[in-house]
C-alpha cells in the first residue's frame, strides 16, 4: 500500500524569506534610529549644581537641536552668551520677550506679567511650595521687562545659580538673545535615564510650553529594530531543532 510522503520545503522557504526580511527591517529601524537620534539630539553634560534637583553635576543629558524662535517657558535650554562665560550653560528659561518678570510676589513666588508660579522643580521644593528655604524664589529681588527677541534665565537651584539675576546691571538686565539657544534639553540619558517634564505653571501662558521631541519614538525604533534582527536571526536555529525533533517522533514515511 502506497505512503505519502509530506513535502516541508514550501514552508521552509518562506520562513526563510520571512526571517530574512524581519532582519532587513529591524537593521534598518536599529540603525535608522540611532542616525536619526545624532542628528536630532546633541549629548551635553552638566558642568556645575545650578540645575539641581533637575539634572546634576555630571550627568549626561541629550538637548534636541532647535531654534531660538522655538523656545517657550519653562524650557531647560543650552545656550552660549559670551557676557556670561564662552562655555555653553545650562538653564531654564522663565520670561520671554514681552514678559515682566518679578520676584517677589505673595507668598515669594517668582511671577511672570503679574501671575504667580508654583515652580515644584526648585531645589528642596514641595508641590505648591516656593521651594527655598528662606520662603522665597529668590533671595536677590528684581523686576525685568523682557525685550523682544531676549530670554529671562534662572537655575532651579536659585540659591547657588549665577544667572540672569547676576547681570541685572548690564544692557539688557541679564537676558539673553534666543539666537543664543542650541538645544533644549529633552531628557537624562545617564545616570538613570529620564524625561524631562514640561512645567504645567506655564501652560496657561500665552505660546503654552514646547512640545516634547522625538525622542521616545527613535527609541522605540531602536528596541523593536533589535527585538526583529534577533527574533528573526532565531527563527533558522529554532525552525531546524523543531524540525529535527518531529521528525524524529515519528516513522519516516514510504512505501510499506
């Protein structure tokens, strides 16, 4: 009586083709991402403590290369003003042109055109506190009108940051050009990687705050590009062993 005989070769061919296409892809996303992300983000790392608790002295930070015009409050930005030091700086921006900005009001809180900030990310701050230990925003009082095309900067660790406040005195009271700006700062690559939030203070401003940069997207290219080159590289291996082990479960096949 005649056997048959069952002809795996259809299968074993597309699962080749398949697998090879899914490590062409995933190479391409893994590698696709990390071009992407060099062109999009400039690594910095933080020189001194007048950021903290943000970012502190060494940690590594990736800053999204963007245009001044792009700039909005509350935004952590890399900028390099020779009245202030030939070294690019690392600050957040709290007043645009147009702004008047003043420290301090009720309660010391920092106020942008008359309304209060509650600025939580200031060293040693609760939620809905002024977030320094003498109650204030600041220790040094001020009040800036913000020229058009000049950015008001401040460090989140307000007693020990020498920022715009330390310029009061010279032509544009301590602002800054937005042609100054390099990068705004998106997230902590090391140690402990890391978001950056956009303040919520600021949204109810007039221009709101920045939209986050594509950062979370080139590295969900990168980890699923790496999850198909492996997954697709195990598919041969795996397929072969399964292959082997069916085969040798049952009687080969003929004719009896």
């Amino acid at each position: 009586m005649g056997g048959s005989i069952r002809d795996t070769g259809g299968r074993g061919r597309l699962g080749n083709v398949l697998s090879g296409l899914a490590v062409a892809i995933g190479f391409v996303m893994f590698l696709g991402g990390f071009v992407w992300g060099a062109l999009v983000y400039q690594p910095y790392t933080i020189p001194t403590d007048s950021m903290m608790p943000t970012v502190r002295p060494g940690d590594r930070v990736l800053a999204q290369r963007i245009d001044g015009g792009e700039v909005r409050r509350g935004d952590v930005v890399v900028f390099t003003d020779s009245m202030w030091s030939n070294a690019p700086m690392v600050k957040r921006v709290v007043g645009i042109g147009g702004d008047t900005v003043r420290c301090c009001g009720e309660g010391g809180r920092l106020t942008v055109n008359g309304k209060e900030l509650d600025e939580p990310y200031l060293d040693g701050s609760r939620a809905g506190g002024s977030g320094q230990g003498s109650g204030a925003a600041s220790e040094t009082p001020f009040e800036v009108k913000v020229p058009e095309g000049k950015l008001f900067l401040l460090g989140d660790r307000r007693a020990a940051s020498l920022d715009s406040r330390a310029h009061l005195q010279e032509a544009g009271q301590g602002t800054v050009g937005r042609s100054a700006v390099t990068g705004r700062v998106d997230a902590r690559a090391w140690p402990g990687p890391a978001m950056l939030e956009r303040p919520r203070t600021y949204a109810a401003l007039p221009g709101g705050t920045s939209v986050p940069g594509p950062l979370r997207i080139q590295l969900a290219a990168v980890v699923a590009g790496a999850v198909l080159v492996v997954a697709g590289a195990a598919y041969g291996p795996v397929a072969r062993r399964f292959g082997r082990s069916g085969r040798s479960g049952r009687e080969p096949y003929g004719v009896r």
